[in-house]
C-alpha cells in the first residue's frame, strides 16, 4: 500500500484517479512514499526516508528542495502544459487590458452612481479618456515557444496579430503545434525592435534573471507593451521603471505583482492568476497523479526536473529501477553483482541527465534483499528499489 501526502488541496479529479486498493491519500503521514504539491514551501521540510518522489501540481519548483532531492534519489515531477490555456486567456486579457485601458474605464464608470439620467451623457463625453490600439495588425514578439509560449504565440495570430516567436531550445513538440504564421526571429535584438507587444515564457534560472534589462529596453519599439506571465525576476524592475516613466514602455503587466509595481501607474498587477481555474487544477492533479503511479507501479519517468524521462513497457518479470552518479563503470558494477547471484537480465534501459544516471532493469527469477543491499552499497549508487510483478 503506498501511502500519498498532500500538502496543499489537490484537485479531486485527480485524487480520485489513486487506485484504493493501492493507496492512502492524506494530508499527514509521518512516511509518505510520495508528496503531491503546489505552492507550499519545502526547502525547510524534513524529507522523510521512505519519500520516493515529489509532483508539483505546476510548472514552477521553485518551492522545492530539487538539490537535495537529487542528492536522496527522490524523483521531483513538474505538470508542464497542464494549466497552458488557463496562462493563454490570461496572456491575451492582459494584452487587452494593457491597450485599452479597460480598467481605468470601469473604475471610472462606477464613480457616475447616483448620477442618474445623465450617466448615458457622461460616458460619451469621458470615454475618450480610455480609448486604446487594437491588437489586430500589431507586431507580437513571444520569447520562449514551450507549452504556453506556442498557445500565446497562435492565439495571437489567430487575432489577426503579426507574430514573431524566439526559442533557441525549441522542442520538436512545439515546433510543430506552431502555426506556420509564426515567423522565426532571426536574433533577439530583431525581435525586440519590431514588437508592439512583447510576451515572456522562459524559466527564472541564474542566467534568465533580469533578462529584460536596460539594454533591451534600448533596442524596443518606443511604447511596447510587455507582458510577464513567466515568473517576475525576469524583468529587472529599476529598468523597468526607468523605461516606463520615459514612456519608452507604455505598460507592463504581470502577475507577479510586489509593493513596488504596484505603486506604478503603468503596471496593471494581477494576483498570480495565471493558473486558477478548475480546469487547470484538474489537468495538473491528473497529469501529477498519473506520473506519481506510473513511477511507483513501474519505475517509469516523465516530467521530472532533476531525473531524465525514461519508460520502457512492463513484461510480468520483476523489476529493478536504480538511480547513480553518472560516472564510469556503474553499469557494469551492478550488471557484475547480477551475475554474481545467477539473475539474468530479461531487458534493460539506461539513460542519464546531466550528473544523474538511471536504470530500469527487468530479470528473469527473483532478486533479494541480500542482493539490493550489494547494490546499494555500489560506490555512486544513489537508490535502488525492486518493483514486484504486475498482477
């Protein structure tokens, strides 16, 4: 019986996907095999020693231990995807808002109660003050062409805008769900010079932070729209005011709103909604769900942020799933131990991220605890679990 803790409320649609003869859901267990969570903080969690993965029912980890994880052998899965379209709508609104004023023209429009018979007369003279650039036939430049970047980029285009997308680590995925519209920047520089619009979807990593600076501040277009629905440190905010008080950025939107961007006049701030709505929360419970029993059941891996994607179809046999340091010689030190003890290998799948190495190993007979422990104590042998048979 596998024992699931969750940290925050996790979508039903989800939940309910656990089979009950197989798992206890619940939000305190002393020794959880794995966690399901959102946004609660982790970095100060003591990660208990029968923890075997972590699933964020999100994109972002930035509330999760990931070095420490990798460090355990505990597998941290993301939803990549999952909440997309929600992020989309929201991008595209937050587009709409930042040219037309729309706010300003509501909150204006409540201040004519008890005006009576003259509200109609009043909004005709005051409209003015909100009217705004449609977005048909403006210039979009999109930075980051995953999962939401792809969705902004062909919602965009679908708008009658002219987009122009940049991703030098674009997926073969995401190539193709790009409408053929949807030019290819040739450089950066040359994006941010043509877009009237311009909306951010890369990750917030040491290299990503304070990307939008004041250097590419000086190569846009006098009077873009920047939207940041990413993460906020992306932008570099004593820029970002520099640029919009000169009107070099007629407005920012994000939804990472601090004390500082929301004192602007121009910065429309919304509370991190990008991703609240019932439909995204059940996509990402599911997906998290779904990836949790697939690792647990069968050793499998997909969406992990600190482990490679690797899955190979179950036989009936036995099970051996091994996480090492990705250095020389490991494969054929636990091959020799198999030997040893007269197990032979059925199928095998090896593959490596980075400094992490894994193993999916199916044998012909039994292994035993006697042999795991040998396993185990292989120099650079991070885990090691055997999976039974599948009824």
């Amino acid at each position: 019986m596998f024992k699931i803790q969750t940290l925050n409320k996790i979508s039903t649609a989800g939940l309910q996907r656990f089979p009950m003869e197989h798992f206890e859901v619940a939000s305190e267990f002393t020794e959880p095999d794995a966690i399901l969570v959102r946004s609660a903080k982790m970095h100060d969690m003591e990660l208990p020693e029968s923890l075997k993965a972590i699933a964020r029912a999100g994109a972002g980890v930035n509330n999760i231990p990931v070095s420490k994880c990798t460090d355990r052998g505990i597998v941290v899965f993301n939803t990549p995807g999952a909440n997309a379209n929600a992020v989309k709508e929201l991008v595209i609104a937050g587009m709409l808002l930042s040219s037309r004023d729309i706010i300003g023209g509501v909150n204006w429009a409540k201040t004519l109660i008890g005006k009576g018979d003259e509200v109609s007369k009043l909004v005709e003279k005051g409209k003015s003050n909100f009217a705004g650039p449609e977005l048909q036939g403006k210039t979009l430049g999109v930075i980051g062409l995953g999962a939401i970047g792809q969705l902004v980029a062909n919602a965009a285009e679908s708008l009658g805008m002219r987009v122009i997308g940049f991703d030098p680590y674009i997926s073969i995925e995401s190539a193709w769900g790009l409408s053929k519209n949807v030019e290819k920047a040739l450089s950066l520089d040359g994006l941010l010079s043509e877009s009237d619009y311009l909306s951010l979807h890369i990750p917030l990593l040491v290299s990503t932070e304070s990307f939008i600076d004041k250097s590419k501040f000086a190569v846009m277009k006098d009077g873009i729209r920047i939207m940041n629905f990413a993460r906020g440190g992306l932008v570099n905010k004593d820029d970002l005011f520099e640029a919009l008080d000169s009107g070099k950025v007629a407005a920012f939107v994000t939804d990472f709103p601090d004390e500082a961007l929301l004192k602007h006049d121009k910065v429309i701030c919304i509370p991190h909604l990008g991703a609240s709505t019932p439909e995204s929360e059940a996509n990402c419970a599911v997906m998290a769900v779904d990836q949790v029993m697939d690792f647990l059941f069968n050793g499998n891996i997909k969406n992990s942020v600190n482990f490679p994607n690797i899955s190979m179809p179950r036989n009936g046999r036995q099970r051996l799933i091994i996480a090492n340091k990705n250095i020389p010689k490991m494969v054929g030190n636990i091959t020799t131990v198999l030997a040893e003890s007269n197990i032979n290998i059925a199928d095998m799948m090896n593959k490596h991220r980075d400094e992490i190495a894994y193993n999916i190993i199916d044998i012909d007979g039994e292994i035993s605890e006697k042999d795991l422990e040998k396993i185990k104590a292989i120099d650079g042998v991070i885990m090691a679990r055997i999976l039974p048979p599948l009824n």
